[in-house]
C-alpha cells in the first residue's frame, strides 16, 4: 500500500525547475515540466551518484544522417558524474530504455500542494 507525502506547496517548484526533498527516508527530485509534477529517486542506477543534482536539458531526436532535430525540452535529466540521461517523466534511460531507469513515484496537486505516493 502506497502513503502520500506531502513534500511541497506548487509555488515552491517554478515550471522548469526542480527539489530534492527527502520521502520515506530517501531524496527524491520533484520535478515541474510545464505545469506537470514527476519524481524520480535522486539516485542514478549506473554509479548511484546524486542524479537529480544533474542538469536539466533536451536531447537530440532520432533522425536523418546529418539532420539535428533537439527535443524533449526540459525533459531530460543528466546525471553530473558521466552523463547519462534519463526521461523525467518515465525514469528510463534514452540509451536502454527497457534495461536501466531510474525509479519513479506517482505525483499529484492536492489543494495547492505537491503530493508524493510510495
């Protein structure tokens, strides 16, 4: 059974931003992508350095050879210590999406506030 954590009012966390805030003994990233909460454990699966102290970016898209297409937006959160990239919305990796991801928790606004489940 899941418990609800409330870690955050929504005027704390901008859009584009990020928190660490600690749920369940354990830092979680809160992370605001236009209006839409995700969190995702602060711990990369590669070498467990801290992820969510990682930049936030885009990425290139898959394309055509010598066609540059960048994406995702603020969507994408790189780990500081050897650059791998995980998805903020689904914790996967962008290099083995279905083999390594970074775990996620369910989050939603309750009366202005940021709720976290796990």
């Amino acid at each position: 059974m899941e418990n609800k954590y409330d870690v955050a009012g929504i005027e704390e966390i901008e859009p584009g931003k990020w928190k660490i805030v600690s749920v369940k003994g354990k830092e979680v990233g809160i992370y605001n992508r236009n209006g839409s909460y995700y969190a995702l454990r602060n711990v990369c699966p590669h070498q467990q350095a801290e992820l969510c102290k990682g930049v936030v970016t885009g990425t290139n898209l898959p394309s055509k050879p010598h066609e540059y297409i960048f994406g995702m937006e603020e969507g994408v959160v790189t780990c500081p210590w050897h650059g791998w990239e995980f998805s903020i919305e689904t914790g996967k990796s962008l290099f083995d999406p279905e083999g390594c991801r970074v775990k996620t928790y369910s989050v939603k606004v309750e009366n202005e506030r940021i709720v976290v489940y796990a």
